[in-house]
C-alpha cells in the first residue's frame, strides 16, 4: 500500500510540474467582438486603420483579419493598438497563432520597403512617462518632449520588441531600427495559407537582450501592423489567441 501511494505522488508531481509550467492567461482572443467589426478593446492608430482589421472566425476560433491595400487614406500603414496589463516578471512569455495570407511584393523589412504580412509589436514605457511615450509613437512632440525624449529612450530602456513573418528574411534575422528590434520568426511563403503557426517567446529574455537593461518594464501595449504601403502592394494576415504564459 506504501509503495502504491509514493507512485501516485509521483505521478501527480510529474503531471503538476507541465501543468504549471504552461499554465497561461488570456491576454487576447477577440470573442468579445462582433464579427466583421474591427475589435473591441483596440484602437486605430489613425481612424482609416478601421478599414484594415476585422474580427473574423474559424470553426470556434475568433480571430483578427488584416488586408492592406491601397494609401493612408484606406488604412494602409496604419496599425491597430491595444493597452495591457502585463506583469512580465510573472508571466515572461507571450505565445499566439497568426498565418500569412498575401505578402507585399517585393517586401525587404530591412530596406525602405518596410511592409509585412504579418508583423506585432510589443511596447515598453514607465508609467510615468506614458503620454511621452504615446506623444513619440504618433510624432506629437513639442520642443520640451523632444528634449527630455533622449533620456527617457537611453535611460529608461524605453523601446519596442517587433516580431515578423518575412517572405525574403531569414528565419531567426535580427537587427535595430530606432529603438525597434525586429526578430524574423518564420519566413517565406508557407505550402498552405490555411494553416496556423504557433509561436512562443520569451518576451523578458529577449528585453533584457536587445535593450542590455537590467530592470525589466512591463509592457504597456501591443500592435499589430499589415501592411503593404511602401511597396503599393497588398498584404494579408491572421492573428488569434494571444496569451501570456509562466516560463
């Protein structure tokens, strides 16, 4: 009977310890939006962005659509943002669903022909300084933002961590715009457009790499940008079910 009982806490740790490994919270899943709308919760960057993204669904998945096409004035460039509440000491991982629809042609992330199929960011900003930070990322600056900004991008590890699936780029490229690090995490064309790819990161980790600080900010929103603009192309997306997770 002893041995019979240490078996079963055995096997309860060994099914205790995945369990709490990939225990997860819900940051996004679109369910509370109307289909064909664009989701609630977000906002357009511009007003036009509302003609970019719309929920959508997928058997039982919700998801958000992105087409691109056209200027400014149709949408096109323009991304969709949402605030969070996001503790990354607890929860350091983001993980989601997206698939590629329509790339831009002729897109080189790297170059002036900045567009993706699929492209989100992760925002970082004290609280303190959040209406500098929001200032900056729509160029509303006035002459004392523009001089207290260097300190608060150099000093405070104010920045952005951009994820893409490039059809030119190698998969795992990685290089700097302005306070941007852009990871490639999938590249070319995938054999059916259907098809969702997982992805998980390890958003702290990949922080404290990129910016070299050692104080982590907890990130206080994401954005999601198809977009075809620079190429005047059109380009398509899916995004679903993002979730932050425990290591």
């Amino acid at each position: 009977m002893r041995y019979f009982k240490t078996a079963l806490m055995l096997m309860a740790l060994l099914w205790a310890a995945p369990l709490k490994a990939q225990q997860c919270v819900t940051l996004e899943d679109f369910s509370p939006s109307a289909v064909n709308s664009f989701p609630s919760g977000w906002t357009a960057r511009e007003q036009s962005g509302k003609k970019t993204y719309s929920v959508q669904k997928d058997g039982e998945l919700f998801f958000l659509r992105a087409k691109a096409a056209g200027g400014k004035a149709e949408g096109n460039g323009v991304e969709a943002d949402r605030s969070v509440k996001w503790n990354l000491s607890e929860y350091p991982i983001l993980q989601w669903q997206w698939r590629p629809r329509a790339f831009p042609r002729g897109a080189d992330e790297r170059s002036g022909k900045d567009d993706s199929a699929l492209g989100l960011y992760i925002g970082f900003c004290p609280p303190e300084d959040l209406q500098l930070c929001e200032k900056s990322v729509k160029g509303n600056l006035s002459l004392s933002d523009r001089m207290a900004l260097p300190k608060l991008l150099f000093s405070k590890g104010v920045g952005s961590l951009k994820y893409i699936w490039s059809e030119r780029l190698p998969k795992g490229t990685e290089f700097d715009n302005n306070r941007k690090m852009v990871k490639v995490l999938e590249s070319g064309v995938p054999g059916n457009r259907d098809q969702w790819v997982h992805e998980r990161i390890n958003v702290a980790a990949d922080y404290r790499r990129r910016f070299g600080a050692q104080q982590v900010l907890n990130p206080v929103g994401i954005s999601i940008l198809t977009d075809s603009d620079d190429t005047q192309s059109t380009a398509e997306g899916d995004y679903a079910d993002f979730k932050m997770c425990r290591e």
